[in-house]
C-alpha cells in the first residue's frame, strides 16, 4: 500500500503548484497596477475605451484595432469614469483630459482598467499549462507554466492596460487549438480562427502570422483521416474565414452602424502594400489603421542600444534586448526547448505549431522601424515557455535536476527584481539598475513611476527646488510635484535637485546632456527615475 503522502502529492501537487504560481503572479501584477502611474500608451487606450463606451465611436485610436481596448473598457465600465460628450481633441489629449482634468481619480480608473488584462494574462497562462501537458505531461506543463509566471516581461506588461500581452496570447491559444485540431478539426479549426481573430482584432503586427497559420491549420485538418487534400484546403478557408469574421465582430461591437470618416492625415501606401491593403476582406476602419501603421513605420525613430543613441532600426536589437530582459535560466530552457522539440521524433509534429508562429512574427519585428522594447516580442515568453517544459522528455540522467535548478535560478532572479518588473535585466547585465545604461523606453522607463517619485520628493527633498524631466502620459502636478523644465532656463540658474527620466537622459543631447554631465548622482526612483544634485 502506498503512503497517504505520496498518494495526496500525485493527486494534488500540480494543482497546488499551478495555484501556487498563479498565486505569485497574480501578486505581482496587481501590485503593479496599483502602485503604477499611467505608461505612456495606456491613457490612450484607456481614453478610448471610455468613448467606445458613451459613444459606440471609431474615431480615436484608429491604427489599432478593438478588441484590445474593449477588453480595456470591461473594467473602465466599473469605475465609471465622467468625460463629457464630443470631445474633439487628439488622443494624447483624450487621455490626459479623463484621467486629470474631468474629476475623475487616475488610481482608481487606472486599476479598473488593467484588471481585465490582468485576468486575460492569468488565463493565458492556463493555455500554457494545458499545451504544454498534451506535449510533456505534467512535469513538462509545470516548468512551462513556472517559466511563465515568473517571466518579468510577462508580469510587466500583463499588469498594463495595453495590447502587446492580449494580442500575443490569443496567437498562443490559436496555436494550441490547431494542435488540438489534428484529431478535432471540425470544433478546434473553427476555434482557432476565432482565436488568431481574436489577436488580429487587437493588434495588427500579429498579421505575419497569419499565413503560417493557416498552412498549420491545413495540416491539422488533412492529420485528420481520409479525403486529406479538401479536408486541408478546408481547414485553411476555415481558419481564414472565421479569423476575418471575428475582425468583424470586433468593429461591429463598437459601432454596430460602423460609421467611419477617415482621419485627414491617413498616408497614402503604394506598392505591394498597398495592394495588400485594398485587398483584405476586412473593416474599412482596419485598412486604414493599417496604413497609418504603415506610416508611422517610414518615420526615423530614436534607439538606444548598449549605450548608443541612433537613428533608424537595428535588425539585432531585439535579439540583444532579450538577451538582457530575459532571465538567465528561461534562455537556457528556451533553447533546450526549442532543439528538443525539432530533435525528438514524438515531438517533431508539434514543431510547426510551437516555432512557426513566433519565428515569423520576430523577424517581422526585427524588420520594424520602432526599437522601443521587448513588449513587441512578448509572445517568445508564451511559446517557448510551452517548448522549455518539452525538456523534461530528454531521456538523460540528469534532466529533472538541471531543468528543476534552471527554473529555481529563473525564480530568484524574478522574485528579486519585485515589484519593479518593467526595468528587469538579468544577472550577466547587472540588474534592474544597470537596465538604464543598456536599453530605454519600454524596457526600463515608461513614464510609470511618478508617483513613486512624488513620494521620494516629499520624504527627502521637501522644501528644495526641483527641476524635472519627465517622460510619460502622467501630469506632475497632480501629484504634488511642483517643479521646472531646466531646459528652459540659464544654466547657472539650475540649482537644486535634477529629476530626469531614464529615456530622457539615454536619448539626452545639448542642454540636457550638459546639465546631467555637471550634476551629482544622489538617488533613483523605481530604476527608471535618476535625481542628481545640481
């Protein structure tokens, strides 16, 4: 007879880890978004989901698409924040107007809105677990959904009401559902339309993929038995098809009318592009985003890079920031991962299903003209968390030992950087506080930590002249901060406390760059925030 402890722990230990790990990131994200002032693209998003809302109108935001911002807009609807009707601005200015000048309260509306993401990250993760347990078991579903939980890019922007989570992890469902199809084609190619839809609908950088995965569905549907070719060809316009119905039903959600007058600022795209463009089967409202997205890609973008300060995109750059934001051992268990679902025979099928996707949607953004973080590659975390756990399968000694330590290293390293996630760097690059000398923007300094920095001011440095540099969507002075620009005055009348953002002083020139070069390091704020001594 077996011991009731052994017995309890087969029965009982994967569900206590899965809610274990759940648990942690549940922790983590919701401190986050409680503590975290508004980054730079969330009042945007959250501006707009508040118009869809009052007014069921397109008219904001139009270069993404949204069902992102519909998820948004679940929680905006609770807290219920007051705009008034009509308003003709900008989006930039919709999102500073409802979150600081209509009486509304920024924390409150803030959180509301990030919770939906919140729990969409947290079921996303319960997609990992189930994909990577028909490939790997249990063992394999628990170390990818560990690598998961515990990812900082994951945690970090799971935590923002923004779109780079929502749309990846709805390609990572679809993948999964067309595994699934191999035996079920007719429930799960349907099911995966719906869900790479669903992504589509959010963001539209995930539109490389599309292609790939409807190959991937017409495999799946011809693994199913006889009449192999009508059944792929099948499976192919099915996926397709319900992919653009459910564009569709995003556009339709928010107008149902879809009433749509084109911004006047729309470029024109020629080209193969632009036939691409005119030529997709969907909404009006997303052709146009589209060449909006088209457009803001032919700008000369700003990079920081390794402590470089350029003009245009480097192909590496992702690449070389994921080598810095990921921990040491998810890298490892990344590539083990990935070479054991192409070695392993059992595993070659699932080869396409797990690689394809995310392989075509790196280099797409690679190519892109925006280095401004790994948010644009949040779906490497997803899918390779899913091929990590495949290791466990490695026939070799000491296999349960070495991807058991490798998970435990990834835990300490995330569990230290807590709760400051957006700034994360591994181990090799010195840290979250080293991030600042290697990368910007997104990866580091997003505008989140202002509050933070009001209560810095208020406990050390009451009473002092501060000069500021802010880069973000928040507005300083509704939080207490009284300060100046310093460039905007003499040089030798700055004096005092120097508060500058850490993108601002990576991209810093002229002025700013001179003043920074004669000022004294004193303290930082939330590894995205420096103040000096001036």
């Amino acid at each position: 007879m077996r011991p009731r402890v052994t017995v309890w722990a087969r029965r009982w230990g994967v569900p206590v880890l899965v809610v274990l790990l759940l648990g942690q990131m549940t922790v983590a994200m919701v401190t986050a978004a409680l503590r975290q002032t508004p980054t730079i693209d969330e009042p945007v998003y959250v501006g707009t989901a508040t118009v869809y809302l009052d007014e069921h109108s397109l008219r904001f935001n139009p270069e993404h698409p949204p069902l992102g911002k519909l998820v948004i807009a679940a929680g905006v609807a609770v807290a219920d924040p007051r705009l008034e009707p009509g308003f003709d601005g900008d989006q930039t200015e919709l999102g500073r107007r409802l979150l600081y000048e209509s009486g509304n309260d920024p924390w409150r509306v803030m959180f509301w809105a990030r919770l939906p993401v919140i729990v969409l990250t947290l079921a996303f993760g319960l997609v990992v677990f189930a994909f990577a347990r028909e490939l790997a078991g249990r063992a394999g579903a628990s170390v990818a959904l560990a690598l998961y939980c515990l990812s900082p890019d994951v945690i970090a922007h799971g935590s923002l009401a923004t779109l780079d989570v929502p749309a990846a992890g709805f390609v990572l469902t679809s993948a999964w559902l067309l595994w699934r199809a191999r035996s079920r084609p007719r429930l799960y190619v349907p099911l995966a339309g719906g869900a790479f839809g669903a992504a589509l609908a959010t963001k539209m950088s995930v539109l490389p993929a599309l292609p790939v995965l409807v190959l991937v569905a017409a495999v799946s549907a011809w693994c199913a038995g006889s009449r192999r070719t009508t059944r792929a060809v099948a499976g192919a316009a099915v996926f397709a098809l319900t992919a653009c119905a459910a564009v569709w039903v995003a556009y339709l959600a928010v107008d149902p009318r879809l009433r749509w007058g084109p911004p006047q600022h729309i470029p024109t795209v020629g080209g193969l592009r632009g036939l691409a463009v005119r030529l997709l089967p969907l909404p009006e409202p997303f052709r146009d985003g589209m060449r909006l997205q088209f457009g803001l890609e032919n700008r000369p973008w700003q990079g920081f890079l390794f402590g470089r300060l350029y003009t245009g995109s480097l192909w590496y750059y992702l690449p070389a920031a994921l080598l810095v934001k990921t921990p040491l051992g998810a890298l490892a268990l990344w590539a083990a991962g990935a070479v054991t679902v192409t070695v392993l025979r059992p595993l070659r099928p699932a080869a396409p299903y797990l690689l394809a996707a995310p392989a075509v949607l790196l280099a797409a953004a690679m190519y892109g003209s925006r280095d401004f973080g790994t948010r644009y590659a949040v779906f490497l975390p997803m899918f390779l968390a899913v091929a990590a756990g495949c290791v466990v399968l490695v026939r070799w000694r000491w296999t349960p030992v070495v991807a058991g330590t490798l998970v435990a290293f990834v835990a300490v390293s995330s569990l230290r950087t807590y709760p400051f996630y957006l700034p994360y760097s591994n181990e090799a690059f010195g840290g979250p506080e080293r991030t600042r000398y290697l990368l910007h923007d997104s990866n580091v300094d997003w505008g989140q930590d202002l509050g933070r920095l009001a209560d810095r001011l208020d406990e050390r440095y009451r009473g002092e002249r501060i000069w500021l540099v802010y880069k973000g969507a928040g507005v300083p002075a509704y939080y207490g901060i009284d300060a100046r620009d310093p460039r905007r005055a003499p040089a030798d009348a700055v004096h005092g406390v120097l508060v500058v953002s850490d993108s601002a002083a990576a991209k810093a020139t002229g002025r700013l760059a001179e003043l920074i070069a004669d000022s004294r390091r004193i303290d930082q704020v939330g590894h995205s925030i420096t103040l000096y001594r001036r």
